[in-house]
C-alpha cells in the first residue's frame, strides 16, 4: 500500500475510547513511522517542497513545477502544512507542522518543517521561508521569490521580518538560489551578498489549458457579474499593505465621478480598513469583494473584465498579470522595474502610490475601446513565452548543474 495513504488512513482514525496523552503519543509514533516510510520511497527522488497551497502564487509555482518535472525525473511534492484535517492527495507527501496560535505558518516553515522533509537526493525550497532546509538538507536550492519581508521599513509583523531574514540567511548555505526576474536577481545579490553565479532566473509560466481567452458574456454569467457595465478587476489581500488595494480604490473612486456604468471587482482577504475607506467614499454599491474565488472559476473572473490592475507596490512576479493576459484581458501595471521586465510594452502603466496617475491611465482605457482590443491581442502574443514547460526546463538545468 502507498504509504501516503496508509498514513492519512491512520491518522484520520478517530478512537473516542483513547486518552488524550495515548492520542499525543500514537500521532508521534505514526509521524515517525511515517517519515522513515516515505524517506524508503522518495531517497532516489527530487523532492519539491510548499508550504502554500495550489490556490496563491508560490504554491502554483510549486505544483506545477512538480507536474511538469516529474514528467522527465522521479520527483516527489512536499507539501507542509497545519492542517491535519482536511483531504490531500494521496499522491503528494504530507508534512504536518504544529498550530500556533500567533504566527504559525512563519513558526512551522522555521522550526518545524525543515526537521520533517524526508530524504531525498536532491531538494528544492520552493519559497524563502523554508530556507532553513539548506541547513542541514544537500544537495538543496531554495527559491526567493522576493526580498519584501526581510526589509524593516515594512508593515509585516518584526517577528516575522526576523525570521525571514534568519531564514534567508540558512537560504544562503544552499547550492544554488532560484528567483523569478533579473531585476529580483539584482536586488540578492545587492542585498543578501550572493555572488550572481549563484543565482538563477527561471520565469514563472501560465498554465494555457485553463487561462485562455473566453467569451465575454458566457463568463459573466459563470460568475454572476452584470453585462451591462465595464468591470475593473484587482487581485490582491486588503491586508497586505504591498498589494496596494487602498490606492486601488482611491483611484477607481477618481473615475467612478467621471463613468458611473463601472464595477470594481476585488479579489482577496478582505479588512477593516478598506471597509471603512469604501463607505467613506460611498462606493458600496461599486465594488464587489470576493475573500476566495473558487479555482475552477478564476479564468472567469479574468475574461469577465475589461482591464486587469495589476499594482502591486512591490513584488517580485505577479502570476495574475500573466494570466489575466492569458485571458485576453488588457492589463494597467505597477511602473515597477520588475513589471516592466515581464511585459514590456504590452501592457500599460501606472505608479502605484500616486491614485491620480492611475485613474488617468484606466480612464483613457475605458474611453479607448481601440487601444484596450491592440493590447489585448499584443499581451496574448507576448504571454505565449511563459509556459510552465519552460520553467520546468529552465529549473532541471539548475538541478543538474547543483547534481554535477
């Protein structure tokens, strides 16, 4: 029997006759077990390794990185996580961490997760907060998405910036560092001192058999948005100040006085403080959020609107601008070097901080029905150069390399 799940048919059992401490002790005993099982299974394997689910940026990078390479090499997912209870698949190992009640997911990528990972003969950290795993797992390369929560002038929590640097700091014992862009390459090597032929760019990619063009209209309807007015689309939590939704809806604010038949869709965690900022500027009526759209209706939401914002203060990649323009939905990005990078001229831009810059440039697009149809057939051309096949290959170069 597989071991993944022989384990999750283990643990799921539920003995109301059993102590609490005999409960503690046979969950122990079944991870240790467990470890040793899947250490016999994956030792001749590279292990890919997540703590983010397939719905958020890194841990789509993660899966498909895995869906493409085990294509070619015996590769394993590692999945981390705090959440025992719910269904994986039995496919992909399972690491459990602990439930902290402050900070968890930040405790368990630092403490916890890098003492479970089994063996394996090469591994791969998939974001910075694991980078502990080079510690004392070889061959290994971490992937750093970006620098953002190592910078102290940030609003993530001190507890968290502090053990994103230490993390980053074991990051740097590894064989090798993957990130997203040339421009996040400079900045590490600027600002951790890696030298450059250590690091290495692999693109993220777009997974062009779910996001592709659709008709209008049927994908309103499979999201329940109107079709008589022109939607604005953002993606991005409330409560990362980075994801800059407040400047967001400050600028929508700015051109709903001039175009009253439009509608802010936002998608992500919502909070107070936007809560507050929307019934501030009456716009209640104006914007739709949506905390978690449903995977399998996401390509929806991205051809359901006319122009996609992506203005991210600052980020190393954003997947949703690819694959919004996957969609054939035109796109107002961050004037950030990192944006400019990826889409070049194909996409038009904006500076995030400033709400008059970016109501000006959304307003010509809402007013340019012509302009907004040439970028859209313009982002279709340039997006076809980021396919996950790609990555996957531009990664199994540096994993070979690391393996030499």
């Amino acid at each position: 029997m597989n071991s993944k799940i022989e384990f999750k048919e283990k643990f799921l059992q539920n003995d109301l006759s059993k102590t609490l401490e005999q409960e503690k002790n046979e969950y122990k005993e079944i991870q240790k077990n467990y470890h040793t099982m899947l250490s016999n299974e994956t030792k001749d394997s590279i292990g890919i390794i997540t703590n983010f689910s397939p719905q958020t940026g890194p841990g789509r990078y993660a899966y498909q990185l895995f869906r493409e390479i085990k294509k070619t090499k015996k590769t394993d997912l590692v999945l981390c996580t705090e959440s025992p209870e719910k269904e994986y698949d039995p496919e992909i190992c399972v690491v459990f961490g602990k439930k902290y009640p402050l900070f968890s997911k930040t405790l368990n990528a630092y403490y916890i997760y890098p003492k479970k990972i089994p063996e394996f003969k090469l591994y791969h950290a998939t974001n910075h907060f694991l980078g502990r795993i080079a510690e004392t797992k070889k061959p290994c390369i971490v992937s750093i998405l970006d620098l953002y929560f190592t910078e102290s002038n940030k609003h993530s929590p001190f507890f968290s910036r502090l053990l994103a640097k230490k993390a980053i700091e074991h990051a740097k014992k590894a064989e090798a560092i993957i990130t997203l862009s040339e421009t996040a390459k400079k900045q590490i090597c600027e600002k951790i001192g890696l030298h450059e032929d250590k690091v290495f760019v692999t693109y993220m990619g777009v997974d062009f058999v779910k996001f592709k063009p659709y008709n209008k209209e049927f994908s309103r309807k499979k999201t329940s948005l109107p079709l008589d007015k022109k939607i604005i689309l953002y993606v991005g939590s409330e409560r990362e100040v980075r994801e800059n939704s407040e400047n967001v809806v400050k600028s929508f604010h700015e051109v709903h006085k001039k175009q009253k038949d439009i509608l802010l869709v936002k998608i992500g965690k919502k909070s107070s403080h936007i809560t507050v900022l929307i019934k501030q500027l009456e716009l209640e009526k104006n914007i739709v959020r949506i905390e978690r759209a449903p995977e399998k209706l996401l390509q929806y939401y991205y051809a359901s609107a006319d122009v996609f914002l992506g203005l991210d203060m600052e980020s190393g990649y954003s997947l949703a601008v690819l694959e919004s323009m996957a969609c054939g939905t035109p796109v107002l990005c961050s004037d950030r070097e990192q944006f400019n990078e990826i889409i070049g001229s194909k996409g038009m831009t904006a500076d995030p901080l400033n709400p008059t810059d970016i109501s000006a440039k959304l307003l010509r697009l809402l007013e340019e029905p012509e302009k907004l149809a040439k970028m859209s057939k313009c982002g279709l051309e340039l997006v076809r150069q980021y396919s996950w096949n790609k990555t996957a290959m531009q990664t199994l170069k540096v994993y070979d390399k690391v393996g030499e």
